[in-house]
C-alpha cells in the first residue's frame, strides 16, 4: 500500500497552501477532505462556479490548481488518526456505497478546520433557524436562499458576508445584530488595507439592499407554531443582558446566527497533540515556531491552532508545509504570520462572546438539542457534581447524541465553567460491519462481562 | 496554611459509585458524611461503566454473596430513591456457542442456583433474543442481571441528607495521633475525623500510599462502543459463554469477549476489552475492531448498524479478582472500599452496608474475610504495575 510522505487533512486555504508548499518540495502529498470539492467552508462552491460568490477567487485558483501535484482524496471521512510509523488514518468514502478505506503517511498536516459556533436561546431549535455558516453553505455551495425573510444575529465580521449572501441569493433581510459593540479594540484591524477594503465593500452591499446594521443588540428568542415565525430582538448591556423594555419582535422565517467558530480538534487529539488556549481562551491545537503539534511528525495549521480567518490559515498552512518537508521558511512569511496572528487576537478581543447570553435562557430551554436536554436539567447537573462537560454527559446527556456535542459544547462548556474536552475517539459514524472488517487481532476470547 | 472544612465522622475519599454508596449507608447508620472528591462525580470508572448489577459472571463464593446481597439492596434503593436511577431488571443471557462450553455453563449455573442465583436453561436462545445468530448450542438466562444508570445512582446517593459532597478537592495525607486518624488533610484544608474510607477505585493505591498505607490496585483498560440510537432490539444483557473460563485471567495482553446489550434510552452498547497498559487513554483500534467483529457475529443486524461514539475507562485490578473491603491493618481509623474491577456498580450497594456496618460496629450481613485489605501481604509489588 502506498505510504505517503505528507497527507494533509482539510482542503481548505491552511490544507491547500500546505499541500502547495510541500509537493512544491518534492514531497509525495496526498489531501484528504470530507469536501467533493475543494475549498473546505471558506472557499466553498459549485461545480463550474466562476466565483463571483467569492473573496479572494484568485487566491483560491492559485491554491486549487495545485492539488495537480498531489494526490486529492476528495470524499474520505476521517473516523479516526492512529498515530505510528507510518501515522494511519481510517477513513469512510462513499455515502449510500460507503466503504472503508486507509491512508498512510509518514507526516501529517491537520488543516481540519471549524465549525459555526453557536449559542442557545428560546426557539433556537425551529426549523428556519440555521447556524450563520449553515446559511452561507446553503448559497455558496447549492446557490439556494434559506429563506425570504432573513434575520442575522451573532458576533464578528463573519455576519456581514453572510447577510449580503443572503440578500444576493434573494432573501430580504430585516437586520443584522451584532451583540458586541465594537470599539477601539477594532483599530488594529483597520490598519490592514485588505481587511478594510473587504469591510468597505460590505458596507456598500448592506447599504445597497438597506439591510439595517445594529450593534450591541441581540435575536434572544425565536417564536413559531412548528417553524419561525418571528424572532424578540432586545438591545443589550455591556455583559449582553437584554435591557428591560428593548424588546421588539420581526417577522421573518430565517435566522442565521453565529458567535464564531470552534476547530474541529478530534483527529489532533487522536494523535496525542497537546492543546492549549486559541486567541478567545477555548482549546486549540498547541504549536511551535514551526507549525509542529507536540506529537511526532504532525503539524497544524489554520483555525486547527487558532481561529484566524483564511489569510492566517494560508500562512500557516505554507509554513507547516515547509516545515514538514523539513525546509527553512522564507522570513517574509514568518512576518506575514506574526501581523496575521496579531490582527486574529484583535479580533477575538474585538468580538468576545459575554456572560450575559445565559440570562436568555428559560429553564425549558434546550441546551443539547440531539438528547433534548433543558437548561433545568442542566443545572441540576451542575448541582449535583459535574464539573466539566463530560460530567454533565453522565449526569443529564448533554453532549451524548449524535452530534457528540459539537452543537452544544461550547454552551455546555460555558455553563459549567470547564473548557470543551474535544475526546472523540469515533469522529464520524462508522457501520460496525465496516469497523469488524479491518480486525486483524489475534484471538483470546477470554475477558468477562462489566458492571 | 490549611484551614478547617467542618469535621464529620467519616471523610470518604472518591465520588464514584462505591463512596457514594457507602456515604448513602454512613449517612443512613446515622453519620455526618464528607465525601472529597478530586475530580467530580462519577468522574472517573463509575462514568466508564456500563451500569450492570450482574450474578450471572460470578463463581460460587465470597464475590457471588457480596453481589446477591448487594442486588437486594440496590432493589431497595430503587423503590425508595426520588430520583429515576433507571433501573432496570431486564435479566442476563449468557450464550454458549459449542456442546462443550455449554456444559461448562451448565455446571456453573447449577454451581450458582445452589448459592441462590436464580438460573433457567434455554434451549433456543432466540427466542428471548429473537435477532441474536443461529446455531448456538444454547443459553442460560439470569433474570436478577439488571442495570442502572451509575452516574445519575451516584449523584442520587450523594444527595443524602448528611452527606457533604468536596469535588474539586485533593486528599494529600491524613493527621494521626497516637497511630489512630484525627483529620483528614486535603489541598484546601484539614477535616476533623475519626474515619476515612479510601473508595478512590482505580486510584485507590495512591490514596493508600498517601494514608500511609499500601494496595494492590493496578488499572485495567477496557474500551465501549456505543451505536446510534435503535428501537429495543436486544432485551438482555447478552454474553459469550466464553466468559466462563476467564473473568479471572491476569494476563496483561488483550483479552475480549463479546458482551451486547440495548438501553432503554435507545444505543446498543458494546463491550468488552481488557488490557493492563497503565493509564494509557491512546484510543487502541484493533480493539475497537475485535470489540465490533464480535458483537456482528453475536447479532448479525448490528452490520450495517453505526457505532456514533466509544470512550474508555479503568478497571480497578486486584491480583485476586476480589474487592478490597475492610479497616486497614495498620492506620487506625482508615478503611478501605476499593478494587471492584468491573464490577463495581454492582458490588456497591453491599460494600457501602458493610463499611457502614464496621464503622458502627454492627454485625456485617456476611462474612468479610476474603476482602480483607492485609490479605496481600507485603512487600506489594502489583501496585507499583
């Protein structure tokens, strides 16, 4: 079986420049995606798209037409990476023909991403309301409109790009609340030409389809009979408690929301990488100088080791690149990673996500949507001894479904005061008999039942 | 400078099921109970477990009545608990796949009817297991096996009038006068006491260590699978006969056997691996495959069915397979409730009555001679594994 140099995970901007740089290098690369395309969520798209949907098309071209160096294995879920000489990863490929398939390689890249983080409130659950990238996804990789009326509702610059794809995509959108008020925190962002001329430009596209922009307020509940019907919009203090009287209800039947993003840490957590604080104080994969995660042979790069944005997530996908074929990066890059690194902890200090998005809760509340765990539940939990998220899966199921608590960690985390413990060991649904089917193990048939 | 925490008569270490139990039987026997815990409830081997209260994979002898004993009890706390623990007496299938393993469950089983285990031949296994695979030799049913859910029974236990529950706190010594325990000293300030009781299961060793005492207790690794959510297709705990041979080996190597069970809340959870390597958490696949293979092959449906999550825990190993339940030979005031293995959650219930009953100085409800913590001898080496 081919055993590769390199197998980078994630096709996104840090996968495909760490691809780019490493077969630019000789290396024998393979780019392992869940993604048919390319793109990974920034750059995501349809087949034959021209780009006009995009930021940053050309950087995106550039980066795509490298994958004819290297082998793109385009599809493969990775359920789980085994650290080893070579590193293996266990994927599935295929989805009603789903099979099993491994990759080998002698050094990893983990580009795997994030995910939309969200926040609970009231209604959160009806249909109608979808995570901030969810929307975007809709548009950007179906060319389809949630909906036709739109509310926007989270924190960060993210929400803008998503507003103006909802009014592209012919969506009439009734407000964008942006739960911060940004101040002078912001100013390092405004001395980055590219970042200010991006923000002009949606400014221009609010302004075009008179979407109305509003910060320091917040969506704290969502109402419907079985699906949105209108969502309560309050202006907020300082710490995001809603102000008393500020309420006001809009009729609409989408709501995107978004308060940041969550990297996907199962594969480097697999692979025995130490994490440590991202620039907002929730885990990330800790790395060095060179881009190298404290496990043997495996690098990170992108939101993987701190939420930064596609820029950030190129210049460390190319410095991991260098590093993993064990060549000196040019210092420029070096710089560029430092300014970007600099303008990423602005941001996260610009658009923190405050305490008060707890006080929109109601004890009937959902917090973990896949077991329908209320808030109440919750608490009681909290009450009688759980002290971290997986304390609050064994005493009330938060966090047990489906979704392994990838939908509700972060809110979880929040309440119990416990960073999120990204342990996953299964990190994509695998069919028993697909699992069975690689059992090489010698047989001892000999351990008892538990208690 | 440690301060004082507000003194009570018994200071249990570990908020696992087997301290919460026997906080639960100290508190009800009528004494102040702290519980200190370092982690948080359930945290450690209760929240690996898959909750099973099992007569069934016990031999004739001392384990087999503590566990009989504790079945009744755990019955009792059942009914009389506010909170659901969820309960469930769905009864064990254990099933043999060959003429001569069944003879040799046979012979167990009769071993354990005379002990007081409630056993039934089954000829045809499927028909109380309508989906397991064709052409077993047979099976025997234990209706006593049940289940609960050990963490939300551990944190009911603890909300016991009387009882104080530390998490988050250490236990780094004890104050000894006269060679007999007067606190109990934690990072964050001393306990006045007269009693500790070491129930730190998996780590009880150090706390032994740190008691000035020594014990036996060595990790076991044991892995579970977890599927998506199915109607009730599996109604009992279901097992390989296999088993029989070897709840007892102390090999370090990998050992498995098949052991499957729905859940009343929908996944089918599949165990179960055993291995002495530590407390090594690094996610082993061949073992999640052998774990997987196995229970296809006991329940063919279970192919195409997906495994959603797994997670891992830490038996607590004694060299002789049995608990560790008695007053240290040696630190006055200092008990022990440790060493359950696998099964814990089953034992628990009996070892708290019996904590409780030592520590009143009442009449234990059985004989405690085989648990008996200086039954090891020393120098210890098994604890340094």
């Amino acid at each position: 079986m081919t055993v590769y140099d390199i197998a980078v995970i994630g096709a996104g901007p840090a996968g495909l420049a760490a691809a780019e740089t490493a077969a630019a290098r000789g290396a024998r690369v393979a780019v392992v995606d869940a993604a048919e395309h390319p793109g990974g969520q920034f750059y995501r798209h349809r087949p034959g798209d021209d780009g006009s949907r995009h930021h940053h098309w050309r950087a995106f071209t550039r980066l795509r037409d490298a994958l004819k160096n290297v082998d793109h294995l385009a599809g493969h879920r990775v359920w789980h990476a085994e650290p080893g000489e070579p590193h293996t990863l266990h994927c599935l490929v295929g989805h009603a023909d789903e099979r099993p398939t491994t990759v080998r390689a002698q050094h990893l890249i983990l580009a795997t991403g994030a995910h939309d983080r969200s926040l609970p409130f009231p209604g959160w659950d009806l249909p109608g309301v979808l995570t901030a990238g969810g929307a975007q996804a809709l548009w950007k990789g179906h060319g389809l409109t949630a909906g036709a009326r739109a509310v926007v509702a989270g924190t960060g610059p993210f929400l803008l790009p998503v507003a103006t794809g909802l009014a592209a995509s012919g969506a009439t959108v009734h407000g964008v609340f942006d739960a911060n008020r940004p101040d002078r925190r912001v100013l390092p962002l405004a001395t980055d030409p590219a970042r200010a001329i991006e923000a002009a430009g949606y400014a221009a596209a609010l302004l075009r389809h008179r979407i109305p922009y509003r910060t320091g307020h917040a969506v704290i509940a969502a109402h419907g009979d079985g699906r949105l019907e209108e969502v309560t919009v309050a202006r907020l203090d300082r710490d995001w408690r809603p102000l008393p009287g500020t309420g006001r209800t809009i009729t609409c039947d989408t709501l995107a929301t978004g308060y940041g993003f969550t990297p996907q840490l199962e594969l480097a957590v697999h692979l025995g990488c130490a994490l440590t604080e991202g620039f907002d104080g929730t885990p990330v994969a800790a790395v060095d100088a060179a881009q190298a995660t404290t496990a043997p042979r495996v690098w990170a790069a992108g939101e993987t080791c701190g939420v930064g944005g596609a820029t950030l997530a190129i210049v460390t996908g190319a410095l991991a690149g260098y590093a993993a074929t064990g060549a000196r990066p040019p210092a420029s890059l070096l710089r560029r990673r430092a300014r970007q690194r600099r303008l990423a902890a602005a941001l996260a200090a610009a658009w923190p996500v405050r305490d008060g998005w707890k006080s929109w809760l109601t004890d009937d509340t959902l917090i973990c949507r896949c077991e329908e765990v209320p808030h109440s539940r919750v608490e009681q939990a909290i009450a009688a001894g759980a002290r971290d998220t997986r304390g609050l899966k064994l005493l009330s199921r938060t966090g047990m479904g489906r979704c392994q608590g990838r939908v509700c960690g972060y809110a979880a985390a929040c309440l119990v005061g416990a960073p999120e413990r990204p342990d996953r060991p299964i990190a994509q649904p695998v069919r028993l008999g697909d699992l069975a089917a690689g059992d090489t193990a010698p047989i001892h048939p000999r351990a008892g039942a538990d208690t | 400078m440690v301060k004082p925490l507000g003194g009570a008569d018994v200071v249990v270490v570990g908020a696992g099921i087997v301290g919460a139990a026997v906080a639960y039987e100290c508190a009800t026997a009528g004494l102040t109970v702290a519980v200190v815990e370092r982690d948080q409830v359930s945290g450690g081997t209760t929240g690996a477990g898959e909750g099973n209260l099992l007569v069934s994979d016990k031999e004739p002898g001392p384990e087999l009545d503590l566990a009989l004993l504790s079945l009744r009890r755990w019955r009792e706390w059942a009914e009389t608990l506010d909170t659901d623990i969820e309960y469930e007496p769905k009864g064990g299938l254990v099933v043999a796949s060959t003429a001569a393993a069944l003879a040799s469950l046979t012979a167990l089983a009769e071993g354990q009817r005379a002990a007081g285990v409630e056993t039934a031949a089954v000829a045809d296994p499927r028909t109380l297991e309508p989906h397991l695979r064709d052409g077993t030799a047979g099976a025997v049913h234990y209706p006593q096996d049940s289940q609960v859910m050990p963490s939300l029974a551990a944190a009911e236990l603890l909300r016991r009038p009387g009882i104080t529950v530390h998490t988050g706190l250490t236990l780094t010594g004890l104050t000894l006068t006269g060679g007999k325990i007067t606190a109990a000293v934690t990072d964050a300030g001393t306990i006045p006491t007269g009693a500790v009781v070491n129930a730190a299961g998996t780590w009880a060793a150090e706390v032994a260590a740190r008691c000035g005492s020594e014990l036996p207790v060595a990790p076991r690794r044991g892995f579970v699978l977890v599927t998506e959510p199915l109607p009730r297709m599996i109604r009992h705990k279901v097992y390989s006969a296999d088993y029989v041979a070897n709840v007892a080996a102390g090999t370090a190597g990998l050992e498995t056997s098949p052991v499957v069970e729905g859940t009343a809340a929908g996944p089918v959870l599949i165990g179960a691996s055993r291995e002495r390597v530590g407390f090594d958490k690094t996610v082993s696949v061949p073992v999640l495959r052998r774990l997987a293979a196995q229970a296809v092959e006991l329940f063919p449906f279970l192919t195409d069915v997906q495994v959603m999550r797994a997670y891992r825990g830490f038996r607590p190993y004694t060299p002789d397979h049995l608990p560790i339940i008695g007053a240290d030979e040696t630190v006055g005031g200092l008990w022990h409730a440790c060493g359950h293995e696998g099964a814990g959650v089953g034992l628990a219930a009996a070892t708290g009555l019996l904590v409780a009953q030592g520590l009143t100085g009442g009449k234990p409800a059985l004989d405690t001679a085989a648990f008996r913590p200086g039954r090891f001898g020393r120098p210890v080496e098994e604890a340094h594994a």
